[in-house]
C-alpha cells in the first residue's frame, strides 16, 4: 500500500516550493524504501526548480540525504530494515562498458527506482538525481542506499551523498592531489571546501583557498587551507604563482564552473599540472583559448563527475574519516530546517550566507 507523505515538489518553473503530500509506493524487486533522517540543500535542487536539469515537471526535489531503510523489495540481500544509509545519486550497473572496463565511477547505465513516487492524483514525480529526499520516506535503486557507520549524524552525514563528496574525490581522485602537492581552489562554497579538505587529507603542502568574499576565504582555513587569495582585490593566477615559488599549483580545482574562473585555472598552474573542474557551467557557457597554450603548457585538464567516486566504497571511508575527527563534516552544516524552510534556504544560498541549509525531519 502507498504511504502519504510530506515532500517538497516543484510544481512549475521557477515557482516557489513547499511542503505537499505524495504517494511513495512499497519496494520492488531491487528496490529499497528509505525513511529519511536529514537531506541537505544543494545547488541542484534550484536548477531543477529553475529548470535547468530539463523539464519533466512536477520535480520531487532533494538528493543529499541519509535515512534508516524501512522496507526492501525482492532481490535485495545486502540491505535489511533499520540498516543506516546514505543516498547516492549513482549506482553502479555492473554491466556496462564502463563498469566492465573497471570504471564504474563512469557508469553509462546507473540505476535508480523503477516504481515512480506520485502526487495525490496519480501524476508522476520525476525525483532529483533519482532520489527525491526533501520527503519523509523515498524509493531508491537498492545500489543508492550504502550502509555506513550509525553513529554518524544524519544532517552530517547526508552531505556526502552529493556536494562533499564532488569537492573530495575531485582533490583525491580526480585530481590525484598527493604528499607535498601544491594546491589551488577556486570557490569556497560547499564542494570547494570539500575539495580544501580532501587536499589537506591527502598531504598537500599547500592549500590555497581563492574567493571573491572575505568571509568564505575565513570559513577555508576552517577545512584545511593553508593561504587565501581574495580574487576581487588582486590577481589570482599571480598570487598563486606568488606563493608557490613562481611556479603555479601542480593542482589547481575549480569549483566555480564559469568561463573566467576556467582560464584562472588553466594559467594557475604550473607546467604539466592538473585543471580540474567540478564547478557546474550553465549550459551556454564557452571557453575559448590559444591552443598554443594547450599544447606548449601540458598537463592534465579534467572534468570530475561526482568526484569520480565509488559510493560503497568511499562515503564508508569518508564517515569514517568524520567519525575520527580528520573530515569535519558538521562544519558544513550552517543550519537545519524544516521541510517548509527549502524556498528559505534558496535565497540565502544564492546570497553565499550558508554553506548547507539541512533539512531534518
């Protein structure tokens, strides 16, 4: 029988959003239905509430999530009710070409719910990311529900489903930052920090947080950084050539994602160093630059999807990094909210006063 619950659902384009109730069905086979504890806040849920993620209104909305499984369909054998999970919005297939290449943190075929959750009268709900977790309960793919340690806090442990886990593996994975690294970030929001912190973890020598408001530049040194650069009031790429030797970084990660923070970063590096973007470009956006530039300069330039991670195998290891006090995760957390407090939270995040607003039900 379907359980009536409370969700957040984006009816329209750019409408605001609040609290309704929706239908949740009970699992099939392969799938899991999650009773959610907390779910963070994220940039993503506004695109898909300003349709910038398509169209397939109405949105169940909300991604970054943790939550004790309530009920498992058919099939399922490595989650049982009152397991503690965290949400992923990528659940390897296995079977892919990627997957069979051994890379399945590039999965082509990721799964999600085959049951759709439903407003009152039936209408379908497309959920963000393949979660929908701004809901008392959520259906998921039983490969998006990882078992972790349950004395992790919830509004902290959520964050890892999405924004804390993109910054990290975009510094540890994708990046490949290692000891006495060099290491430049652009954007101290969310996964910026993140990507301070998965740095410092790392061994980085140098950290160098770069913003254009002094107050996130502050919160930085808070995750890890070792030297900041207000980008507004001097020139980021000669800072850090400044700081490190007159070289560049041998890693610099842009967590921006626009056209100008893109350049920065590609010049911010030393010879034969690593770009990484994690920062989410709107989709008109271009680049353009001297390919002489590319060719004589080398190095690596990367796109980090998700941080390039494995979730059953990194948000374990990320809670436990939390739990013993090297990943400070409930420092991302600025404050926690009720379902009713999301179109709140939207504002204040477009205004950079929050890192994660929590919802917590």
């Amino acid at each position: 029988m379907p359980h009536r619950v409370h969700a957040v659902v984006a009816a329209k384009k750019g409408a605001p959003v609040g609290p309704q109730m929706i239908l949740v069905p009970d699992p099939g086979p392969g799938e899991v239905l999650v009773d959610v504890q907390a779910c963070g806040v994220c940039h993503t849920d506004l695109h898909y509430r300003e349709g910038a993620v398509g169209d397939a209104f109405p949105f169940l909305l909300g991604h970054e999530a943790a939550g004790i499984v309530e009920a498992v369909g058919d099939g399922v054998t490595d989650l049982a009710p009152g397991d503690y999970v965290v949400l992923a919005w990528r659940a390897p297939c296995g079977g892919c070409r990627s997957c069979r290449r051994g890379r399945p943190w590039y999965c082509f075929d990721s799964r999600n719910a085959a049951q759709p959750m439903t407003l009152l009268d039936g209408t379908p709900l497309s959920p963000a990311l393949g979660i929908g977790a701004f809901a008392e309960k959520t259906l998921v793919a039983a490969g998006q529900a990882v078992k972790v340690d349950p004395s992790a806090r919830p509004e902290a442990a959520g964050l890892i489903g999405c924004g804390v886990m993109a910054g990290y593996g975009a510094a540890v994975h994708t990046g490949a930052v290692g000891s006495g690294d060099t290491v430049a970030v652009i954007g101290c929001g969310g996964v910026g920090n993140a990507a301070i912190a998965g740095a410092s973890i790392a061994g980085a020598r140098r950290v160098i947080a770069v913003d254009i408001d002094e107050r996130k530049l502050d919160g930085a040194t808070r995750f890890g950084a070792t030297h900041t650069v207000n980008s507004r009031r001097t020139d980021p790429v000669e800072a850090v050539r400044e700081l490190t030797g007159g070289h560049g970084a041998d890693v610099v990660i842009d967590a921006v994602g626009r056209p100008e923070t893109y350049r920065q970063g590609f010049y911010m590096r030393d010879l034969a160093g690593t770009l990484v973007q994690v920062g989410v470009p709107d989709p008109a956006m271009k680049i353009e630059l001297p390919l002489i530039d590319l060719f004589s300069r080398g190095g690596a330039l990367k796109s980090s999807w998700y941080g390039d991670c494995l979730p059953s195998r990194d948000f374990p290891v990320l809670i436990d990094r939390y739990l013993s006090g090297r990943l400070d995760l409930g420092g991302f957390v600025t404050e926690t909210i009720a379902l009713d407090g999301v179109e709140a939270a939207f504002d204040k995040m477009r205004d950079g006063r929050v890192l994660r607003s929590v919802v917590v039900l």
